[in-house]
C-alpha cells in the first residue's frame, strides 16, 4: 500500500506492528491492574480526594478563585455519570447541553458539603440558549423543575 508520506505510512504500520509492547502495571500498594502510567489505584492513593465530602469554605480556602468552577465540574461528572436525560429540558435538544444548578452555588452556606450543591435534584441540562435564558432571569425556576421533572418521567 501506498502513503502520502513516511508519517502516514508510519502512523499505519505502527498500529498495525507495534514494536513497543505495552507494559502491564499494578498497584504498589494492593496489585490492582492499572491503566497506564499510573503506580497507585485510587483506593490506594494517599491524595485522592472525596470531593463530595469537602465543605464549601475548604474548597473555597484551597482555590479562591477557582472553587465555582471546580464545583461545576464535579457536577458534570456525577450527571454525566447519573441515568438523567443527556438533552435539554426545555427543548429536547441533544448535541450539546450544559449542566445546570437550579439553585446557584452562591446560595449555599459555606459549611454545606459539595454533595449538596451537587445532588441530581440541583441539576439539570439546558441547551446553551435555555441555559443563558435560566442564568439571567427570563425562565423561571419552576418552570424548569416542572420541564426537568416532565423530561425525567418520560425517559
């Protein structure tokens, strides 16, 4: 077979014959199979983090000017990982859609935990219009639990 150049031809053939074998790695500590490039499992390793049990104010001591964003992305992990519908409530919309707090992360005490914010009843996907239109006023918080809630009773 021909190629259009050496970096397509070797990009193949080194798919196709690798030379290199993959290295198959444990747990240090316990002898779990790994994915690659790691030395310790998670249940294993001395700095993984719960982040679900972690209060507000030590989240937001460790990383002042990032906690928000640290606690949305928590929240797209745990609806990425949830049976919930991966569309907009609203319109149905399933190619992209954003995770949602229905009550905003600023509402919350400092002492409530980040499962809190996070928890399924919190969340909801939005389209990015609906998503703009919720953040600045113009839908209403009910009517995106009554969709959120019409959504989920149909799936």
């Amino acid at each position: 077979m021909k190629y259009c150049s050496r970096s397509c031809a070797n990009r193949v053939n080194g798919h196709l014959f690798p030379s290199r074998q993959r290295i198959i790695r444990n747990c240090k500590y316990c002898g779990t199979a790994l994915q690659a490039r790691r030395t310790t499992c998670d249940s294993c390793n001395p700095s993984f983090v719960d982040w679900q049990t972690v209060p507000l104010q030590q989240l937001k001591a460790k990383a002042l000017q990032q906690y928000a964003a640290q606690i949305r992305s928590l929240a797209r992990m745990a609806y990425r990982k949830s049976s919930r519908p991966k569309a907009c409530a609203v319109c149905g919309y399933a190619t992209h859609y954003e995770v949602c707090h229905i009550r905003p992360i600023n509402d919350f005490q400092p002492t409530d935990f980040v499962a809190d914010v996070n928890v399924l009843t919190n969340l909801v996907a939005l389209c990015p219009n609906h998503h703009w239109e919720f953040d600045h006023g113009k839908l209403s918080t009910a009517f995106i639990l009554a969709a959120a809630a019409q959504q989920h009773s149909e799936q």
